[in-house]
C-alpha cells in the first residue's frame, strides 16, 4: 500500500514538469498545480490522522501525528482559500494578506508543537553538534529570509502586511532549525525510518517556500511553477512516512 501511494504521488507531481515540455495551455497548468496543492496536503493530513489512531489515546506519538496532520490540513486549507478568492471575485489575484495566509503560517507551529512532543517521548539528551547545527541553520535560513523579505518590509504601508511578512521570515527558518534538531535525534533502524522521510519531506517543503519567495520578489512566480513539485513531494514524504509507520505500529 505504501508503495503504491508513493508511485501515485510521484505519478501526480510528473504533470508539472512535464506540462511545459509538451507546451500545455498555462491556463490547465495553473489549474492542474492549483488542484495538487488542495489535494496532496488534504491526503496527507488524513494519513497522519488515520497513523494516529494506531496509538493509545495516552501515547505520545498520537498527538504528535496529530499534529502533524494538523499543520500539513492548515496548510492545506490556506491553499483551498488562495483558490477561492478569484472564483468569488472575477478571476481577481488573491491579495496579500489574506486568510490563506493564516492557513499557511499555522503549519509551522503545529509542526513545531509536533517536534516538541516527539523529542520529549523520546527520553534522550539532545547532542550538542545537534542544537550548534539546530541554530546554525536557523541562522542562515534567517539571514536568506530577511533578504529575501526585505523588499516586501520596505514597501509595507500597513501593520497588517509587515507583520504577517515578519511572521513568515521567521517561520521557515525556525521549521527548518527544528527539523535539523529532530534529525540529530534520530538513529537507524525501521522505527526511525519513516522520520527521516518526514524531515526529508519538511527539508522539500522548505527549499519550496525559499523558491517561492525568491521568485515572488522578483516577480517570476506563476503557479505551476517546477517549485510546486518541491510542496507536492514534501507532503508526499510525509504521507508516506506516516503510511509506514501506521503498518509498522499495527503488527504490534
């Protein structure tokens, strides 16, 4: 079943590259990524959520994919109202900020929230290299955010846009610094496999978010973009991740 999910979601990601090569009318490709950015994360929320009810109501790991599920759904969700805004208002661009915006910065608390909890179930002392390279990436990822937001601070005119922008800045570097910690807690082994593949997924879901915001700035990004495989495949990893875990926890 895992591996059937697996070539499915890569089978689905295939379009977005391919599109442009075969020179489909942007119009179906803007449509067909809008589409997968509503459906791969709305699946992979419900993996998490079906992975979790695997566990006792008292174990950690029920919350914690829980709350993966919850982030990945918020995220989501954010990406359902991006899409209804030029339904409602005649083909209009979504404006920013919007509430899809809230959808999408949700995720990044619930994931850290999820992190949180899986490192205390743990019962392990984080490893110094772990929290140096922890913030050393936070750090960097900062540095390349602020840059990147930098235009968008400048030209900002109202509370609203700078804060959501600040909230964003901050967001992916802390994600990305949480996902590094995670990884330094993490051995080998089949319990720790479908981990490294959710940290893969969030490494994808951030170097997409990077993109994303480069190419906003600059003002190169249409949707449909090859950056939208990076979303794609990260919340793919983590359907997956959380369909292995479920067949694992099952046997037991």
């Amino acid at each position: 079943m895992t591996g059937v999910v697996a070539i499915l979601w890569i089978i689905m990601c295939l379009p977005i590259g391919l599109f442009p090569l075969l020179n489909i009318n942007q119009e179906i490709l803007f449509s067909y990524s809008l589409l997968a950015q509503i459906i791969t994360p709305t699946v992979a929320a419900l993996c998490c959520y079906i992975t979790s009810v695997v566990f006792p109501k008292d174990d950690a790991m029920r919350r914690v994919w829980s709350l993966l599920g919850t982030g990945v759904l918020c995220w989501g969700i954010g990406a359902i109202l991006f899409a209804v805004y030029p339904l409602m208002h005649d083909g209009e661009e979504t404006p920013y900020p919007w509430y899809a915006d809230v959808g999408y910065l949700l995720m990044v608390p619930c994931v850290l929230a999820a992190f949180y909890v899986f490192k205390k179930s743990l019962h392990v002392d984080s490893p110094l290299w772990g929290r140096i390279s922890a913030v050393f990436f936070f750090l960097a990822a900062l540095a390349l955010s602020i840059a990147f937001n930098l235009s968008k601070f400048t030209d900002s005119n109202a509370v609203l846009p700078y804060l959501v922008t600040l909230l964003y800045t901050f967001g992916d570097p802390l994600l990305l610094g949480g996902t590094i910690f995670v990884a330094s807690l993490l051995a080998g082994g089949a319990v720790a496999r479908p981990w490294w593949l959710v940290l893969i997924g969030l490494i994808l879901y951030y170097a997409a978010d990077l993109s994303y915001t480069y190419l906003v700035v600059n003002e190169q990004y249409a949707t449909g973009d090859l950056i939208d495989v990076g979303w794609l495949l990260g919340f793919g990893c983590i359907a997956v991740a959380a369909l292995m875990t479920r067949s694992l926890f099952k046997e037991f």
